[in-house]
C-alpha cells in the first residue's frame, strides 16, 4: 500500500460536517430529542455552550450543517449521538476489513480530519 501523509489526503473533505448516511439526519433527530424532552433553544444554549444564533441557524434550516464541536455539545446535552448507530456499525464492519497497514493509515486519516486547524 503506497504511504500518503495523512494532510495530504484530508484537506479534501470539510472540515465540519455531520453523516446523514443513513436513517434522519442529526438535525432532525436533534430536533426530535429537543421536542421530547421539552427542551427550548435557550435552555440547549445554556447547557451545551453552543451559541443561541449558531443553535437557531441551525435548527432553523433544513440541510443546515454545524461544527463537529457544536454537535458533539448538542448530542451530550440530548442524550444522542452525532451519528446514528448504523453508520457507527458501518464503519465498524469496514474498518474490520481492512489489513494492518491500512487499519494505521485509516486511523491517521481520522486523526488529520479532527484535528484543530
């Protein structure tokens, strides 16, 4: 397998973004778990830190995008993952797929991805 450096390859994907890869989106799930659990824009801002405009922009529009950051503070304060479970599953069964060398080089592409730039 040819050995890439790892900035090389993850410049081409976006820096924040959420996989809608299969089921709802995190949007709408974030949406859903806000209505059940009677939870309002003000109080989310308050417990996860995410800013209320940042909160409303996204909530707001369909297709809206947010920073792995401020999904991840949504997600611990609703109690839901960022992702869905199936696309946890999915990369599971792929990453099993793989040989050493490129389980490492998978690793280091994950890595280079969330890393603060």
């Amino acid at each position: 397998m040819e050995n890439l450096e790892n900035r090389l390859v993850a410049r081409y994907f976006p820096l924040a973004y959420y996989l809608a890869m299969s089921g709802e989106s995190f949007r709408d799930r974030a949406k859903a778990a806000m209505e059940a659990q009677k939870m309002g824009k003000a109080e989310l801002n308050r417990l996860s830190g995410v800013p209320y405009h940042t909160l409303d922009k996204f909530l707001k529009r369909p297709g809206a995008t947010t920073s792995a950051e401020n999904a991840a503070a949504m997600a611990r304060v609703l109690g839901i993952n960022v992702d869905d479970d199936a696309t946890f599953d999915e990369l599971r069964s792929l990453y099993y797929q793989l040989d050493t060398d490129q389980r490492k080089f998978f690793l280091q592409s994950i890595r280079g991805l969330t890393r603060k730039r």
